[in-house]
C-alpha cells in the first residue's frame, strides 16, 4: 500500500473537511484561471503588433476613441470625414491602400455593428500574412452583405438571408433598405468576427445616411479651412447635375461626393523592401502633417492601445493576479488549518502506524502526501471550474464587450498552477508533518 | 534464541522530579517459537517492557537482542524496520486504522516492511482467520472478537519472529475470549512464531508453560506445573 494511497484514506476519513478544503483551493484556482485567461484574451485582443494596416486616419479628437472604434467597432464614432478628404488621401503618393470605413449602424438582430466599405478591405490582410477566406462570395452589388463568423454562428444567418440595419443610437428606426449576405467569412479570432460588412454604395444610398447639401458644404469648408464657395466651386459639376436630376425625376439618382462621409480610412504606406522600415518612416510623416494640419489625425493603433493595456489594464491585470494570489495562499491556510486541526485526533493513528514500523520520515511523507494530494485535487477543479467559468461567461462578456472568447483558450502560464500547488502544499504541510513526526509512539498508543 | 534481554533498566521522571523505576530486569530470554505469558500489577511496566522489546522505547540501559540482533544498539531507523519486519504486535484495544478495510489494515502492516504488500497473503490469513467474507469491512463494520482477528492476521502478515501481544483479550467478550487466545497460539505455533503475552488474568497465564512475574520491576520467569 503505496504513501499516497494510504493518504487518500485519510482525506476519504475526513471527507467533509477534506472535500471543502479542495474546494477552497478550486475556488482560488478557478478564479486564477479566469483572470490569466482574461488577461490572455484582452491582451490578444488589444495587441495591433500584427494589425495590417499602419494607419487609421479619423476625425481629431481621443486617439484612443478612433481606435475602438474602428478596429474594435466597440465606440460610436467621433466625427465623419468628407469623402473628398478620402480621395486625397487614396492618392498620397506614399500610400498604396486606403480603404474608407463607415460606421456607426448596428445589425436589426443581434446588435452587431455595421461596417460600409469597399470590396478591397477584404482583399488586404487583415493581420500580417493573414487573408480573409470566405464561404459565398465577396460583395459586388450595391445591396451586398458579407457578415463575420460570430455574427453567423449567433444570428444563424445563412448566405442568401436579408438583413435590416438600425440607425446609429437609435433602436427604433430601422432602416427599410435590405441587405442581403452574400458570403460568410471563416473566423478570424479579430473584431471582424462579429461585424456586419456592407457595401459602401449600399450604405450611403441608405435613406437618412446622405448628409444634407448645405450641411455638407459647411462641413467640407470647416474641414479644409475653405469657403463655402470654394467649396461649392470645386463640387460645382457634381452639384449641377444633382440639381438636374432633382428638377426632373423629383430626387437625384447619383450621390453627389460632396454627401458622401467615412468614419476613418484604414491605409497602408508604400513598402519598398531594400528599405523595410521606409513605410513606418513615411507612416510617421504622414501623421505628423496631419497633427499640424486641420482636422484628421492618423494614429499608429499599436501605440493608444499600447498605453491602454501598460497604464490601465496592465495595472488592473496585476493587481487581479495579486488578489487572486492572495485567495490561493488564503486556501494554503485552510488546508493547513485543516490537517493541522485533524493532527490532535490522529496522533494515536500515527503512533499505530509507527508501532506497525512505519519510521518518522514515512508518517512525516504520509501527511505531506496528504497536503499535496489536497492541493491538486482542488488545483485541478479549479482549473476546470476556471475553464468551464470563462465558458459560461463567454457569451456574455462577447455581447456586453464585443470582444471574443475562445472557450478552449489556454494560457501556458496555467502550466505552472499544479507545480506551483506542489510547493504551497508542501510549505503547508511541513508543520502537521512534523508533528506527525514527532508523535510519542508510547504515550499516543496508550492514550 | 528468540528474544533476549540483559540488565534492561528503564525508568521515568515525574513532575516533581523524582526519578521512577519502571525496569529493571537482568536477564529474561524468551525461545524459539516459546510462548511466554506476562504477568504483574497494572502500572508494573508490563506495557513498557513491549515497548523497550520492540523499540518503541530505548531502555536507560541494557541490551535487547533479537534473533542476536542487538536492537538497542540499532538507530531509531533501523529499529522501525526491524520492528516492522520481524516483530508482530497486538493490542489490547486492536488498533485498527478506522478508515482502513479488514484487508487494508492487513497490508498496511506488510506496507512498512521492505517486502511489498502481498494481496493474496493477506486474504489468506484474513480466511484463517474466519474473515473471508469480511475482508472489504471496515472495523467499525465488524464486532470485537472479528477486529481482534483482524489485528492478529495484521500481526503474523509479515511473518515475524516474535509477537508481543498486550493483553489482548482484555476487550473482548468472556465468550471470545479463549477463542481468540487460541487462536494466537496456534498462529504463532503454525508460524513457528516466539509469544509474549502480557495478561493481568492469572486463568490465562496459566494455560501458558512459562510465565513471567514483573514484580519489583524485574521480570522473574516461573515454570507453572
């Protein structure tokens, strides 16, 4: 009969004590699990290193907001840029891709955000060396939808579904325009997932979505320090035949430019590969034209995101891991009260043991065996508890965050949970087995 | 030669300081396969004396040979072993592990020598016994007389030399009681096994060739007729 057998009868003697102390020590664990695991997927989550693109040029206003809410479409948007602003940028000769991006409409069912671009966002990498792969088609009509993983899985949508969208803000104004999915994209463990993709042209011509002629105007003058004149001068052609086809049908068949707004443009620099560090160079010019200019920025969104995680959730995140920390040392002390306790009503048990030829050392391992045993039982629960918490938890913290858990996600630092077990156990059960150890055989077998 | 004790002398101080004898035998021997009764007043030293003979208590001096094993000279280590491997022992009030079956309390006996717990034997000793169908038992599950049984197959299961057996009959019933001396004297004489039987029962030493006194601390050996 091995040490750890006979360890395991004595936690099955005292199986009430011994089945709440492990579950103290799941408990701990478990919650340890769950803040590692957060911390790995808001730290996945928020790490751009890998994001395809070098800019994301916004209205000014918190670097931060612009990030969020482009990348993550987890923030209304700040401002719009005038799509004459978006032409000029496309033409930089400096950059090779700008994809204009609006946002602000969420999907009539689910929630999930609605985001109106171009059919070559799908065509960029959306992370380095990573392309989107689609089941259906890539959208071509101006009613065209293709719409993320997530969104798929939770809506149940379907290539050949219609969709409506909601106006930004406000969920009693659905827009009667439908959408229909055209392609559903293969996961890609990013924001994309749980995004609603239309065609840009879909979106503006959306009832509601074209900004008013004069409002336009004042907007576009504001933005490039222009007068209205000259604004109305440089949209002049554009403006006549709007005016044309609202003389003769009533409403105008074509968007003028000038109604026309983005939420940001999502660029890439010209990349020379004799000079690899030539793009993040002209990255970081084209930023700080803008800081001096008027009223986009461009923002690099490895570095708000960057400050975010060092100042906000690094903080939080080892404040969390201390806390839980605390609760497993805390879990220590049960176990250790707890056999330490059980020692004064074994002692003749152990004198018993010694009389049969068990020397000190084998009652002293006996209740370390007992110590450890403990703390990987409740070790290895709370780890399942932890994993199976996250995965009850998932699917709310997706629809409250708009960030997406991975239900089977592992942290390797979770290896060191059941060694890290092994040495608490052993620290806490040094005491009881040294009294174990130190058991008057004589006394106890009398007694 | 079995067991062997040469100017053994044991004794306790008390709270007040006073320095108590227990012990204090100058010779005792006890033969291959002899079974001995130990007789004495209670508090004699009787139980003391199974202590110093299995190691359990190191005498103040003296010599305590073992199959010519000189145990008091071994470190507490060696006499742990010792005592596990080649001394059986049973108590008056059994002491069987509660948590453990009939059957596991057998090999945990066999688990502290250095040969490996032998299933198959214990079982075997455990229907010698008459336990057969009690073997997955846990103590509380069984009555007196089955737990003293029980305490004795735990005894023999790793073949010693020697069984020290503190009044062992003490806590069961009048009716079990010859039973289960029987029982230990025909084990130990199929085992080829040496007896001390520590009794306060003059009708139970007398049932035994040779009987021990601890009387005045000295254990005296009488020859009954």
């Amino acid at each position: 009969m091995s040490l750890i057998s006979i360890a395991f009868k004595s936690i099955r003697q005292r199986a009430l004590a011994s089945t709440l102390t492990a579950f103290s020590v799941a408990l701990g664990t478990s919650l340890m699990i769950a803040v590692l695991i957060a911390n790995t997927i808001v730290t996945r989550a928020f790490d751009l290193q890998e994001f395809g693109y070098d800019l994301v040029i916004g209205p000014k206003g918190s670097e931060l907001e612009l990030v969020l809410n482009t990348v993550y479409r987890m923030a209304p948007p700040i401002e719009n840029l005038p799509w004459r602003y978006y032409e000029e940028v496309k033409a930089d000769k400096n950059i090779a891709v700008a994809i204009p991006v609006a946002l602000g409409d969420s999907s009539e069912i689910g929630g999930f955000p609605i985001l109106g671009t171009v059919v070559e966002y799908f065509f960029n990498e959306y992370a380095h060396g990573k392309k989107f792969q689609i089941e259906g088609e890539w959208p071509s009509h101006k009613w065209d939808a293709v719409i993320g993983s997530h969104v798929a899985r939770v809506n149940g949508w379907k290539v050949g579904d219609p969709f409506h969208m909601v106006h930004a803000g406000q969920a009693d104004h659905v827009h009667k325009e439908e959408f229909t999915i055209v392609g559903i994209l293969k996961p890609t463990g990013t924001p994309n997932d749980r995004t609603v993709f239309v065609n840009l042209n879909g979106f503006f011509a959306i009832d509601g979505h074209e900004k008013p002629i004069d409002e336009a105007i004042a907007r576009e003058a504001e933005f490039f320090g222009e007068t209205p004149e000259q604004v109305r001068q440089f949209h002049a052609r554009e403006l006549a035949q709007y005016q044309k086809e609202v003389e003769e049908y009533g409403h105008a068949h074509t968007l003028p430019m000038l109604q026309k707004e983005v939420t940001s443009i999502l660029v890439k620099m010209k990349f020379d590969p004799k000079n690899p560090t030539l793009s993040q160079s002209r990255a970081i010019g084209f930023s700080a034209r803008l800081k001096e200019g008027f009223k986009a920025q461009a923002v690099n969104p490895i570095r708000p995101m960057q400050r975010l995680m060092d100042k906000l959730v690094g903080n939080i995140r080892i404040l969390l891991m201390y806390l839980t920390g605390l609760i497993i040392l805390v879990s220590g002390v049960g176990i250790f009260v707890s056999i330490y306790n059980s020692m004064a009503d074994r002692k003749k048990e152990i004198a018993i043991m010694r009389a049969l030829g068990a020397d000190r050392m084998t009652v002293f391992s006996i209740i370390l065996a007992e110590s450890v045993a403990l703390c990987v039982i409740g070790g290895l629960a709370g780890i399942v508890m932890g994993h199976g918490l996250i995965m009850l938890a998932g699917p709310v913290i997706t629809a409250r965050s708009g960030l997406l858990i991975d239900p089977f996600i592992f942290d390797p630092q979770e290896l060191i949970i059941i060694p890290a077990m092994i040495i608490l156990a052993s620290f806490v059960g040094f005491i009881p087995g040294l009294t174990a150890y130190r058991t008057d055989v004589a006394e106890n077998l009398s007694s | 030669m079995s067991l062997e004790l040469k100017n053994i002398k044991k004794s306790y101080r008390e709270p007040d300081g006073n320095v108590l004898p227990i012990l204090d035998i100058e010779h005792f021997q006890v033969g291959q396969a002899e079974q001995i009764a130990l007789v004495g007043s209670s508090g004699g030293g009787k139980t003391t004396l199974l202590n110093v003979i299995s190691g359990i208590t190191t005498p103040d001096s003296g010599q305590v040979f073992i199959d010519g094993v000189e145990i008091t000279r071994l470190p507490e280590a060696g006499r742990d072993r010792f005592r596990a491997e080649r001394i059986g022992f049973v108590f008056q009030t059994f002491n069987l592990l509660a948590a453990f079956t009939a059957l596991e309390n057998v090999l945990l006996g066999m688990s502290f020598s250095r040969g490996k717990a032998d299933k198959q034997l214990a079982k075997d000793l455990l229907e010698k016994m008459g336990l057969g169908k009690r073997l997955s038992h846990r103590p509380s599950q069984l009555s007196v007389g089955e737990q003293q049984r029980v305490a004795i197959a735990r005894s023999l299961a790793n073949r010693p030399s020697l069984l020290l057996a503190d009044e062992p009959t003490a806590s069961v019933d009048p009716a079990n009681q010859d039973t289960i001396l029987k029982l230990i004297r025909d084990m130990c004489r199929e085992f080829g096994v040496s007896l001390l039987l520590v009794t306060h029962a003059m009708e139970i030493a007398e049932q035994f060739d040779r009987v021990a006194c601890l009387k005045d601390f000295n254990a005296v050996l009488q020859t009954t007729s």
